[in-house]
C-alpha cells in the first residue's frame, strides 16, 4: 500500500525553525517527483517546493526563498522539509504528495498521485 505520512508540525515562535518529514511506504522516494504543498487558514492550498527523481529542486514561492530546502535521504525513503526563519505567514498545514512523472512542473499539484493527510504548523509569538 502506497503511503505517505508528514510529521515533525508544531508550534514554533517567528524566527525559529522546524523540519517536516514526509516518509514513504510502499514504493521509492527516488523513483518520483515529491513536493510540499500547504493550506493557510482560509486560502487556497499552494505548491511550495519539490524534488524530482535526479535531486533536482524547484522553489514555487518567493517568499520562502533562502528559508526553506527540501532534500530526501534515499536510505530512509523520506523527503525533507527544513524551514528556517519561520515567519507568521509560514503558518499552514503542510502537505507531501508524490507523482509517478519524476519532474517537477509548473502545475505542480495536478500530476500528484499520492497525498499524505497533512501536518500543521503554527507560526505564533
């Protein structure tokens, strides 16, 4: 059974950091193309960063440029959030969600295959 389960949300103060993991059951993180998304309260859910087949990147929002990474540790079929400088607006549930394509694309989120349910993330002083 393909699965994914985010972990490692919380609440953290501005400024401070915290790293998501996504881990994989049930296939090959490096077979797939593996993103972050995340869902504000009450706005629309956005592609945020993904990491495709060969360990390429892709950033989709300026606004976490220079704060966040995303990587993937093969060994442990897990893929990595790492956030940084965490800032009020940062706050969402974050979501992995892999895609069979192995690219990351443009519209990122309607060639996902699989979704993991979600790990929240409060960004509050």
């Amino acid at each position: 059974q393909l699965q994914l389960v985010e972990s490692g949300g919380g609440l953290v103060r501005p400024g401070g950091s915290l790293r998501l993991s996504c881990a994989a059951s049930g296939f090959t993180t490096d077979d797939y193309a593996v993103g972050w998304f995340r869902q504000a309260p009450g706005k629309e859910r956005e592609r945020v960063l993904c990491i495709n087949s060969s360990g390429g990147t892709s950033n989709y929002v300026d606004s976490v440029k220079g704060r966040f990474t995303i990587s993937r540790d093969n060994a442990k079929n897990t893929v990595y959030l790492q956030m940084n400088s965490l800032k009020h607006e940062d706050t969402a549930v974050y979501y992995c969600a892999a895609s069979r394509s192995r690219l990351c694309v443009f519209a990122l989120e309607s060639i996902m295959d699989y979704w993991g349910k979600g790990t929240l993330v409060t960004v509050s002083s």
